[in-house]
C-alpha cells in the first residue's frame, strides 16, 4: 500500500473514532512533532504535553481536514505549532511583557551557530525566557514576519522585534560562555 493510501485509511479510521487509526496516526508523526515541540519548550515533559494536547486537537478536528488545502503533515504541523503558542501564552501570562527600542539589534556571527551542534543549539534555545524562545523560534525557524508573530502571540510588532534581539543577545552570551570541563 503507498504511503498516500495509506493516509487516506489512517484519515478515515480516525474520522470514524477508530482507536487504532489514531494510535498509527500518532505513531507516524510522533517524531517530526515532537521535534517542533522540543524548539518552543523548556524540557522534555512540556513537549510530551504541548505534543499530546496537539494531537488531541488533531483527534478532535480530523472531520475539518481537507487533502486538497494542505498535505497531512502541513495539517498537523500547524496544528502542533500553535498548541506550543497556546502553552507559551499561559506561560507569559505569569511574566509581564515589556515594550522597549525596536531598534536594538545584536547578530550572531553565521559560523559560531555552524560550529555548534543541533542539541547544544537547542539547549541554548531553550535557556530562553518562553516568549522570547517562541518568537526566535516562530522568526528564524519557521520563517514568519514580526508582524505574523505580533498577531499569533497578541503582542506588538516592537515587542516581537525587542524579544528576537533578546534571543539574539542571550544566545551570543550563552554561546561565548567558557565551558568548564570535568576530568
């Protein structure tokens, strides 16, 4: 059976509520969601649940899919996305969001982010406050403008711009921090 067929099935057991549909649907895209997940979270545990919540989202509005406005991956993906905004918004709604220069920029030098594994990226990414971490991730991941991000996150493009030049900034000091090594 080809991978579009098998889509297809998977798509129409879950629109019927079938239990093992979902499981093999969760089970394909497990991995590649997990993966967008761990980018706008602190940890591994805050994954699994922004992951799971999506997938969750995804059982409950599977009806609404349509194969001709986006493939199965895009459908999820984005559903996936904004769940890690969803949870990022209940994690700012405890911190105060401040408004500064929109005009301060500080860049990364291309080849230190090149030299630096993708797990020790994403743990600097991580280190981040968790609106700051999702509009660097929602920027310079998923490629969308400040004023996309403004919208998604209900903060004003200055804002947006202020926390992309705070991820910037962060990362630079994380980056250049001396790691000391145990003998």
């Amino acid at each position: 059976m080809n991978n579009e067929q098998e889509n297809i099935d998977i798509i129409n057991g879950c629109k019927k509520g079938d239990r093992k549909a979902q499981e093999k649907l969760y089970k394909n895209y497990y991995r590649a969601m997990l993966t967008v997940c761990l980018r706008y979270t602190k940890n591994d545990e805050d994954a699994v649940e922004v992951l799971n919540n999506g997938f969750l989202k995804v059982f409950r509005n599977i009806q609404r899919y349509e194969s001709s406005q986006a493939s199965l991956y895009t459908w999820i993906r984005t559903i996936v996305v904004n769940s890690c905004l969803d949870f990022i918004k209940q994690k700012q709604k405890l911190e105060k969001v401040n408004e500064l220069n929109e005009d301060a920029e500080v860049h990364i030098a291309p080849d230190v982010i090149n030299k630096m594994k993708t797990a020790e990226l994403l743990d600097q990414v991580r280190r981040l406050a968790p609106a700051t971490q999702a509009v660097f991730n929602l920027y310079v991941i998923e490629g969308f403008s400040h004023k996309e991000i403004a919208q998604l996150l209900n903060i004003s493009e200055g804002t947006s711009k202020w926390h992309l030049s705070e991820a910037r900034k962060n990362l630079q000091q994380l980056i250049n921090q001396p790691k000391v090594k145990i003998s």
